[in-house]
C-alpha cells in the first residue's frame, strides 16, 4: 500500500518550512482561501510525476522571493532515505529517490501513483481527447509492464515519419523526394507494430475497467445505464500501417501523422441519451469523474501481485474541494467508497464543517491539519 509517512515542502508557492506527517487514512487539510491548502496536494502531484495540475510553467510554483522549490517525501516501507525534488525557477530539476539521482520519472510514478479529484477534473468528460488518453495511459502505466516500451516506440517512429513528411513537402517534385519516400514506409512499419499494440492493450482494459465502473457508479448514482464508445484513433475498418499509407498524402499537407493511438479517444454515453457530457449536469459529471477514478485505483497493480514493488490496489487521491458541486448525501458517498479502498487520502476544506465528519467513515483516525499564510500545523 502507496503511504506518504511524512511530507516535507520549503519555498513551494507560499508554502515555508512545511513537515508534516500525515494518517495513513484521510487527511483534512482546511484554511482560508489562498492560504495554501491546493498548493499542498500540488506539491505532492508535481513530486509523483514532476509537473503541476495547476499549470505547466515551473516558476509559479517557485516562491515570488526564492530561486527554487523542495519536496521530500517518506513512503511507508522504505526505511531508508525518501523520494527528493528541487526545482529552480530556470528550470534546473534535481530528483532522487533513496539516495539515488533518477534521469526520469518513471521509478517515482511507480512509487506514488496519484488521482486527482478536483473542479477541473470535469475536463475529463467534457473537455478535448487528450485528457482523456492522458487518463487512460496513465492507468496503462501502472498496469501493464509493457505500455512504456510501446508507447516510448511508438512515439519514436511517429516523430521520425513526421520529420521526413516535412522533408517530403518541402521537396515537392525534386528526384531526391523519393528517397525520403523509402524510408517513411520503415517508420511507419514500426509505428504500426507499437501503435496496434497500444490500441490493444487500451481495449482490454477498457473492458476490464467497464464492470468495475459500472459497479461503482452504482454506489453513487443507482440506476444509471452506462457504454464506453472507444475510438482508436484510425479507422476501424483497416490497421493502422494501411490507414498510414492511405493518409500519406494529406499528412504530407500537414506535416504530420493524423493516424495512429495518439489520436484515440473514449466517451461515456448513456443508451437513447447520448454523452453523459451533453446529458448529465455538473454535480452528476462529478460523481462519474470520481466513479472512473476509484475504478482505475481499484484496478491499480491486480495484474503485478508478484512485484514486490506493485502490491498495493491502491493510490492516493487527492481531493481538491470535494464540497463543490456535491450536496451533503453525496459527499458522503464519495467519502465512503474512498474509506472503503483503504488508500490514503488528502482533502482540502475552508472549513471542517463544510465536510461530513471522516470518524463516521473512516476505521482510522483521520489527519486533521490547518494551513494559514503557508504554513501547516495538526489542529
């Protein structure tokens, strides 16, 4: 099980000299607008996978008066050391986990796998496809050992193609065209290969995603029919390498790929109804936004029992002003199936009552922490 035993933030935001320790339950964190409680969960998201769900710039996270932020962070069941950031506002980044400099973030996601619930998670239903295949190759990630190795390929072969379709265009008619020509159909060979294989293993997880969502949604809106509408991203009627070859030609005009997993979406709809983004109103769009986060968490690691590194079935969420868009009853229900997945959990509040009280729903004592002008202290 993914635990934060203590969470150290310096020169985050308006965060200054933050040490907490959290419960390995629920956590309320409540304050004053601006006060700093988002920049505490954004502080541990930016940490998990090294950018913000705020924004993608790095120097609004830095502190107005510094030159540079600290996370640190100790994960239950390592006794030594802890995963570290520092970022300067120059974009220097500096990450280790237990003592060691890591060139990237795959090691620390596998770690501390997060999920996200906040106002802005609406998007994710109604908002463009890329948040949604962002959704889903995140959970890819975690689930399957293979997905980074096809996706990182993939998207090797399709930058190639897209370099020589530019080449091609700007050729035009010349002899040496033809040579870029050659060696597209490579690249695009290798792009295929990868690319079906994204597209299969998105598919098999939909569909063991399915009935763990429409299980879940039951707990929170009963009654509710529910398909998946996947799209992967060229026409179902060909594989990709012909849908590559047949879209050369307008690629070429648009000096990239127009075909292939990176263009994939997925929608809920209800049947006779349509998208549940046209049909549902916010406070339902919120509920189904946390059903499919609790699915995913629920599925989080099944197939990886025998990696001593992916054991757990759970993430950490966190919960950014859950009270929004939700009435009391509904709060309630989204409290109870987090409490029910055992995970640790972060969530925010201007006030403790304006959430129902977590010892009525939680086996363990909940964290209770107050934040005022950047800094954090138990309450």
């Amino acid at each position: 099980m993914t635990i934060i035993v203590r969470h150290k933030v310096d020169r985050f935001r308006n965060l200054l000299s933050v040490d907490l320790s959290p419960s390995p339950g629920f956590n309320l964190i409540f304050g004053k607008n601006g006060s700093g409680k988002t920049s505490l969960l954004e502080s541990i998201h930016v940490l998990s996978v090294g950018r913000s769900f705020r924004t993608h710039k790095i120097a609004p996270l830095v502190n107005t008066e510094e030159s540079e932020l600290l996370v640190f962070s100790n994960i239950a069941g390592f006794e030594h050391g802890g995963i570290g950031l520092t970022k300067s506002r120059q974009g220097r980044t500096e990450l280790r986990a237990f003592g060691e400099n890591q060139k990237n973030w795959q090691h620390v996601a596998e770690l501390l796998p997060l999920q996200v619930i906040n106002t802005d998670s609406l998007a994710l239903l109604e908002g463009p496809a890329k948040g949604r295949r962002r959704f889903l190759d995140w959970a890819m990630f975690h689930v399957e050992h293979s997905f980074l190795s096809s996706w990182r390929a993939y998207r090797r072969a399709v930058t190639q193609r897209n370099a020589l379709l530019r080449q091609i265009k700007e050729a035009g008619d010349r002899p040496y065209g033809r040579e870029f020509l050659s060696q597209i159909e490579i690249w695009e060979k290798e792009a295929a290969s990868h690319g079906e294989a994204i597209h299969f293993g998105r598919n098999e997880f939909l569909e063991t995603l399915r009935p763990v969502l429409i299980e879940t949604l039951e707990n929170l809106m009963p009654g509710f029919q529910l398909d998946f509408d996947y799209k992967r991203g060229w026409d179902d009627e060909i594989g990709l390498l012909e849908a590559m070859s047949v879209s050369r030609a307008r690629d070429i005009r648009y000096g990239m790929t127009m075909s292939g997993p990176h263009r994939g979406d997925f929608t809920l709809t209800m049947p006779g109804r349509g998208k549940v983004s046209e049909v549902f109103s916010r406070g339902q769009l919120k509920l189904m936004v946390c059903s499919l986060k609790l699915a995913v968490g629920r599925l989080l690691y099944r197939s990886h029992s025998t990696d001593e590194l992916r054991q757990s079935d759970n993430c950490i969420y966190l919960v950014d002003d859950l009270a929004a868009e939700l009435d009391r009853e509904n709060q309630s229900k989204v409290l109870s199936l987090l409490a029910a997945t055992g995970a640790q959990c972060f969530l925010t509040a201007i006030d403790p009552a304006d959430l129902p009280d977590f010892r009525q729903i939680c086996s363990s004592e909940p964290g209770k922490f107050h934040v005022e002008h950047g800094k954090i202290h138990p309450a």
